[in-house]
C-alpha cells in the first residue's frame, strides 16, 4: 500500500488541537451540576424531575466500518475509512430511560415496564423527532439547549471510545456478562450464556471509555440520518440521508437484548423506516448549547454543584 493510501486509511490520532476539544460553553445553561472524572466532562440536567448525566464527546478522527476480516462482518460496514468530527458533543451517558420519557411526554409505551429505568422502546423515529415529539418538548422544558439525536457518525465515535475492534471494550469476543443480547448465541466461537428475554435498567453493565454504558445490545438506538454507502473516501462530518417524507428511513445501531451479538458490533448497521414504533428501539440523546460561548472549562477537580 503505498504512503498516500495508508494515510487515507488512518485516523490522524493528534487532532483536534488543544483549543478545540472543549466546549464552547461550560458549565452549559441548565445544567444543575457538573464536574470531571476519569471518563472527562460530564453535566446534569434535571428533566421534569429525573435527572441525566451528560457525557462531553471531544472531536477527533476515526476509523468508521469494519475491515475485511471482521468476523460475520455486511457488506455495508466498509470500505473502511476516516471520519474527522469537527465538533463535540454533549451525549446521554445512557439511553433515555422510561422515567425520562415519562417526566416529557406524560406516558410510556414500553414492553418493559418492572423498573422506570429500564429503557423506554417501541417509539418511532418521529415519535423522539419529529414536530410535537420527544425532543421538541424537551427543549421547552431546557431554555438555552437544542436536543437532537446523534448522526449515524456521531453514534460509532461514541461507541467505539477509542478502539477499532468489533466492541467498545477492545476485543472481537463478547459474553452475556458485558452486555444484554440473545446470550445463547456464539459470535466469533466465544462462551454463551443468560438470554435474559428482556430489557435491563440502563445503568447496567461497564460503561466504555467515554463513560457511556450499553452502546452494545439492550436496545436499538435510533440515529439522526439514513443511510449513507461508503466508499473508502476520508469524510468531515458525513451524514446520510434526511428526507422528512413520512416514514423516510433511519438508521439504527447497536443490537438489542433479542438479537445476536454479531449485529451488537460497533460497525453494525441497519435501517427503519421513520413511523411506525418498533419493538426494542428506544433513543440516545445529544443536547448542545445555543447560548454564547464561555471559553475552556476549568482544570479537573471536584464536582461543582449549582
């Protein structure tokens, strides 16, 4: 391979510079606490009662899809190659949890209702972005932040926290003790285990180097963008389609607790249509400032509390 194609192929591992891996603004408006731990920047927001930690997802380059010898590896998951996200973002340490949902929308169409922090799931697309949806509401209740989902690109940077194997915890072997997926399925000739049949609260499990837990099975997770194919081209901020049209497709990520482990792998992708809800798809959620900036945020330290 010659020097130009290797460097098509590698994510430039020093970028951003200094000044712009952090936010614009910190703490954000509505935050009631915030602080930095061994995972990096984190924030509070209080949602009509329950609150949600917020995990900061610096910039930086990586490699998006999967290489050829990825086991049980689609076709769609390559050519691999560089993506360079140009902003961070603010990004749910957890999928939205039935309480969430409920403290916005005043009801919860969930499966799953033994514990309100278990995810919330059989929502649509539009039922979280659409006009009138989860988001939008959100956003009333947080003066001075936009909610959105993340982009399909977006959501494999936070997943893979740094690593380029086929999950977030740095190996191509999964077990029923690191996430919740049909745990009587092998991948990659690994152990089996507990199918657990159901979905489990979303703090469970050990979060990945963001600090983001269960970016592997549990639930689906919608994304902001359809589909996008790649060729092997370095890409700033790709994004897929985004026809409004109703029922115009998404991509979702991540597995789910009824699922195989091969489609729980960071480079996994699939397509929903916008409406209607589905079983097991529920919602990771980016929130950003639409304030004026504050400049860099202080040294690392103890939480401070609003």
């Amino acid at each position: 391979m010659s020097q130009a194609a290797t460097q098509l192929c590698r994510a430039d591992l020093s970028y951003p510079p200094e000044a712009q891996r952090w936010p614009s603004a910190f703490p954000p408006a509505g935050a009631s606490a915030w602080g930095d731990d061994q995972y990096g920047l984190w924030i509070e927001v209080v949602i009509g009662g329950p609150v949600q930690r917020f995990r900061w997802i610096e910039p930086g380059e990586f490699l998006m899809g999967s290489p050829e010898g990825e086991p049980e590896r689609d076709g769609d998951e390559g050519p691999q190659h560089v993506v360079r996200l140009t902003e961070g973002y603010w990004l749910a340490e957890t999928a939205c949890s039935q309480a969430v949902w409920e403290a916005v929308m005043g009801g919860n169409p969930s499966d799953f209702k033994d514990d309100p922090q278990n995810p919330v799931e059989n929502v649509s697309w539009d039922d979280v972005a659409g006009e009138g949806g989860f988001l939008r509401r959100l956003e009333r209740l947080l003066p001075g932040l936009a909610a959105s989902l993340p982009t399909e690109a977006e959501w494999e940077y936070a997943c893979r926290a740094g690593t380029e194997r086929a999950f977030n915890w740095g190996s191509d072997t999964i077990t029923p003790e690191q996430a919740n997926y049909r745990g009587s399925v092998a991948y990659n000739e690994g152990a089996t285990g507990e199918y657990r049949q159901k979905t489990v609260p979303v703090k469970s499990f050990t979060p990945n180097a963001w600090g983001l837990y269960q970016m592997h099975g549990n639930v689906w997770e919608w994304c902001a963008d359809g589909p996008r194919s790649y060729d092997g081209s370095p890409r700033e901020n790709p994004r897929g389609a985004t026809g409004d049209e109703k029922g115009a497709p998404r991509v979702v990520r991540g597995g789910s607790w009824f699922h195989s482990p091969l489609r729980l792998r960071a480079a996994y992708r699939r397509t929903r249509l916008r409406d209607p809800p589905y079983p097991s798809l529920a919602l990771p959620l980016l929130l950003s400032s639409t304030g004026p900036g504050a400049g860099r945020p202080p040294e690392a330290g103890a939480a401070r509390v609003a």
